[in-house]
C-alpha cells in the first residue's frame, strides 16, 4: 500500500492527515460499474460515509447517485455534480427547511418513514404546487448481525415502517395529492460481512412487494440499500470488497416486477479503503502490563473504535525492527476512550515514528470535530 517514497514523504508532513489513494477509489468505482451494468442497477453513493469534495467529484464521475440524509448533503450533492433526479433522500426526521430543498431541486425520492413525514411532505409541497415523489422505507425485521449503534433493520430499531402500519399509510397516500408513491425502500444496517442477511432480505422484500402486488400496487423502483462490509482486519487482501457476489445475490433471488428498476446505497463499500488516517508518534511511556504509544491522532480525528469499539488495523511504516513490542496506540485527547487499539504488536516503536491508520476513507473525516479546540487537519491525495 505505502511505498519508500511515501514513507520519506509522510515524514516531511504535518501530521495527522487524511491520505487518500484515489487509485484504489476508482479501482473501486469500475468494479461496481462493471457490475451494475450486467443487471442495469443503479447505486447512490450514501455521502454520510465521506462528503470530502473530490472524492464526491470522482464518485459522480463514474455515474452513480446520491443517497443524502440531510438537506446540506443534498447541496453538497448537487454542487459536486450529482444530478438531481439522481438523488434520494432518507433519514427518519427530516426538517421542513430540508425537505423544501429536496422540493425545490426536484430529486429522484423522499424516502419517508412515517406516516406523519408523509404528511408534511404532502403539505409542503401543496405549497409549492409540486408532486413530491416518495418511497416507503419499510422496516423488513431481518437482523444484519452487525454492530447494535449500525443495524438499522430490526422492528426495535427507529428507522422505517412497521408492516402492521401499511393499511393505515396507503390510506394516507390515497388522501395526500402533492405525493406520488414511486417505490419502496429497506435498509438493515452497516458493516454487513455475513452476505446471508442480504439473501434473508431478499426474501423479505419478495414477501411484501406480494403484500402491495395484492393491494394492486406495482411501484417504479425496489431500493434495498447498502451495508456491504469491508476487511479492516487485512484491508490489502481485500481493497476491493466483493461486489460480484453481492450483486449477484440479488439477481438470483430478489423478484422484481417487470419494468421495476432496482437501487441501492453504498457508502462505506466505496470509499473505506481508499482512506487512511496518518499519524506521528509523539510519546512512548511504559505501562503495568502494555506499553502507551501516544500518537498526535485522537478520536477528533478518528471517532469510530471510541463510538463502537470497531477495529483498524495499525501499521508503524517507520520501523522494520523485528523485534515486536505490545503497545496499546492511543491519542491525546483528553479522555480514556481516546484509544485506537489495546494490547497490539507492533515493530519496536519510538518518538517519531510515522503510524498509519488503515481504511479510514469512511466515517473518518466526516465524523472529525474540534474537541478540546483542535485543528481541522488537511487531506492528501495521490
């Protein structure tokens, strides 16, 4: 992954910095558009995972959508080149000031979740004498076997609609003229490695398009959207998630209805590996039973295994000493859940060292904050 030359770079640096390898994005990219285009699917790219400028610009480039939860992402979407009838939008409380930008530019699909956003999106769009097309995102109570914060899929979990609740929510619609019902939408969670929970979701999503094929309702699109894993453990043997194999899962076993167009919504899958997060070791202090190896990253920078324990791997490039050292990396900021990772070994590792921190390309730097008034740190593209 890092060359010589990188190294000798990264060390002239200011660091920590996000480094991103735009060969592997589009690496990335032309695998999923190789793919898609054997079964005309469509893929939004889901901008929570990274919203940094150009790696949105390249993602547009390939052709894919947007999939946004918030109205700034939906102008972030637009103003990086995504078109507007390409851009979907989801998330469980809209405001009015959001949902009114999405009216305005006219995108592909509210992706509602309640009978009450339903509602409003009628009433705000009355108002501006526009047809608002919507899709029902329906709570398919399949379980990812994810991490609790990131499965989303589950009838205990906030987001989408109970099935008990569709009668009541068709007779909504029927009632509401500014919106247009174009299709149906599911999501069950984040950092899916188990490819079983999307053939369990496959088979939720036949049952309930038979519940609406029963109510003689035929929608325009399917939107199953995203959640495929990547490898954090050994990121280099697996840059390139499987997107043969997941694409091909709901080819062989989602029923669509004909002229029904199938999408979906990949964050992390695009951009995680082609991120990572470098860092210089400012300390080595001795512990009881670890060493600490205090580096000038800190979860400002990198919030994810302080959130929800996830793991990264962590690799000293400065060192090549054989000798391995049990260290547990940890930042400075001013909490005990500042830490990347507990009791790891690492090539014996002194003041200076440069560390990176891998497969960072999602939920990084989108998350970053300025805690303890820290600076924004740049980014670096090669």
């Amino acid at each position: 992954m890092f060359s010589k030359e990188d190294i000798v770079k990264f060390h002239e640096m200011k660091t920590p910095f996000y480094h991103y390898k735009t060969d592997v994005l589009k690496q990335t990219l032309q695998s999923i558009v190789n793919e898609t285009n054997k079964y005309n699917y469509h893929v939004h790219y889901a901008l929570k995972a990274n919203a940094n400028a150009q790696i949105l610009s390249l993602i547009q480039s390939y052709g894919l959508g947007a999939d946004c939860v918030s109205g700034n992402e939906i102008i972030a979407a637009i103003e990086n080149g995504f078109p507007t009838d390409k851009i979907a939008f989801a998330g469980v409380g809209k405001s009015d000031e959001e949902i009114n930008i999405g009216l305005e530019n006219d995108i592909f699909s509210f992706n509602c979740e309640s009978m009450a956003e339903i509602q409003v999106i009628n009433e705000l769009a009355a108002k501006k004498n526009k047809i608002a097309k919507i899709a029902l995102r329906i709570n398919p109570n399949v379980n990812a076997h994810t991490h609790q914060y990131i499965t989303t899929g589950l009838e205990e979990n906030k987001f989408g609609i109970n099935k008990w609740e569709l009668e009541d929510v068709l007779s909504i619609i029927a009632q509401s003229k500014n919106v247009k019902l174009m299709g149906l939408h599911f999501h069950i969670g984040s950092q899916i490695t188990d490819l079983k929970a999307f053939k369990s979701l496959c088979i939720r999503v036949n049952e309930i398009q038979e519940w609406f094929y029963n109510h003689h309702i035929i929608v325009d699109h399917i939107n199953v959207g995203g959640g495929l894993g990547i490898n954090y453990y050994n990121p280099d043997e697996e840059l390139i998630p499987d997107f043969v194999m997941f694409f091909k899962i709901f080819k062989d076993l989602l029923k669509l209805r004909p002229q029904q167009h199938l999408h979906f919504e990949l964050g992390r899958a695009i951009v995680a590996q082609c991120g990572n997060l470098i860092s210089k070791v400012l300390y080595i202090k001795k512990g009881v039973n670890t060493n600490f190896a205090i580096i000038d990253a800190g979860m400002t920078e990198l919030i994810r295994p302080a959130l929800y324990q996830a793991v990264h791997k962590i690799e000293n490039l400065s060192s090549d000493n054989s000798i391995l050292e049990t260290y547990d990396v940890v930042g400075p900021i001013c909490e005990s859940s500042d830490c990347f990772a507990k009791a790891i070994k690492l090539p014996a590792t002194k003041r200076g060292d440069i560390i990176a921190i891998r497969s960072t390309g999602a939920y990084g730097e989108v998350l970053s904050s300025n805690y303890n008034l820290r600076e924004k740190v740049q980014d670096f593209y090669d």
